[in-house]
C-alpha cells in the first residue's frame, strides 16, 4: 500500500482549485468582451416630421348654461338651478338622452362694491351660473340644441367642440405622413453630411389630434359652421447612419 506524502496531497489540492478557478472566470472573460462589442452605440440621425389630415366633423359637444345674480347665494342658486331644469327638460324634449347633458361647471361667487375693491363691505349681490356640456351624435343637432336651450333660458354659450366617432384612421393617416416627411428630411440630410441612411433605430409620437372649435353668442340667430377637423401628428425618427 502507498501513503501519499501532506505536501503531495497540497499540492494536489491547489492544482484542482487552480483548475476550477479557470473553468469559472474563463466564461466571465467571454462574457465581458460580448458586453464590451454589444454595448458600442451605433450613429444615427435624428429628425422631426409632422403630418396633417382633414375630415369632416361627425359629432359636436356644446357647452351652455345659465348666469343669475340675487341679492342672497342661495337665491342666485335657486334662480340659476329653476332655469337649468328647464333647460334640460327641453333637451330631453328635442331627443337629447339624460345620459349625454352633463353639469360642468356650478359657481357662486360675492359681487362687492366696485368702489370698495378691498372688500371691507359686505357683498352687494351674488351671481351663480351652471354650464352644461351636452354631447350630440351629429353635428346638424347643433343649432336646434342651441336654440331650443336659449328658449328654455339658457343665457350662456361657452361654445362647440367639433369631433369625430373614430380619430384612430384620421390618426393613422396623419403618422403615416409625419414618418414620410422624417425619412425625407433624414436623407436630405444624410445626404449632405456624405453618409448612407440605415434603418430605423427607434422612433417616437410627439403630437396629437387638434379638434376645431368654434364660439356662439347666446344673442344671436345660431348658424354654427363646422369647417374641417385637421389631425395633426408629429414624430421623431432616429435613424442608423449605415
């Protein structure tokens, strides 16, 4: 039988950890020079298009209410909250569902003495006023709106935000656009600095749909013209100079 010397044995030990350590830090050496060429950034190019497209409004949103002043808050309230009932009992009756009149906005705020701007004195009334913003299914509802509010005693237009049911093919339309301008823009500028356009390295929407709105006065016949609707779209593109 052999006996194998402590000093043979330590050295055994020590050639198998040598051994070990190489088979581990030898994949983290590999590992270090794929980050190390993976992680070099590539030049690019980087520009700005936009895009534009018109349609033809389909829906509306029209924002009216009613302006009271008394000599208490709780008339102003009382007066401006009577009319408003009227108002949208004659919304209703023109075919408008409960579901799309919707209150805006209610305030009721002291009216002090214009010739005591600090306001040392007690109020000289109050004023209250509801708006009312009604949803309507086609743009051609519009006038008939106004005009059956006014006669209910609505005495405040605010205005007509003109829309669409679907932006998403208007939107679609305008991106399409936008990135068609960015690639132009893109080669003419590759094009001056000598070098040859890539791919796309990423690319970003900046901007959106821009609705049309337009302004009423409570005291005139209602003739609302809704024009064109113009989705606009802006987009950065960066592109891989190849």
């Amino acid at each position: 039988m052999t006996t194998l010397r402590p000093s043979f044995i330590a050295g055994l030990a020590a050639v198998a950890a040598l051994a070990a350590g190489t088979l581990v830090l030898a994949p983290l050496l590999g590992s270090a020079r794929a980050q190390g060429t993976a992680g070099v950034e590539p030049r690019t190019i980087t520009v700005t298009g936009s895009g534009q497209v018109s349609a033809a409004p389909e829906i509306a949103t029209v924002r009216l209410g009613v302006q009271e002043r008394a000599s208490t808050a709780q008339d102003a309230l009382g007066a401006v909250s009577a009319k408003i009932e009227r108002v949208v009992a004659a919304l209703r009756a023109l075919g408008v569902p409960e579901a799309k009149i919707q209150t805006q906005s209610l305030n009721v705020y002291p009216v002090q003495d214009r010739s005591d701007p600090a306001g040392t004195t007690p109020p000289t009334s109050y004023q209250a006023s509801s708006i009312l913003a009604i949803e309507l299914d086609s743009v051609q509802q519009v006038g008939p709106t106004i005009d059956a509010a006014i006669q209910a005693g609505a005495n405040q237009v605010q205005g007509v935000q003109f829309g669409l049911r679907d932006e998403s093919a208007a939107r679609q339309r305008a991106i399409d656009a936008a990135v068609r301008q960015a690639r132009t823009e893109a080669q003419a500028l590759a094009g001056s600095l000598g070098v040859t356009l890539g791919a796309v390295h990423h690319s970003t929407v900046l901007g959106g749909a821009s609705p049309a709105v337009a302004m009423v006065r409570a005291d005139t016949a209602t003739a609302v013209q809704p024009g064109q609707i113009d989705v606009t779209v802006q987009v950065q593109v960066t592109f891989v100079i190849a």
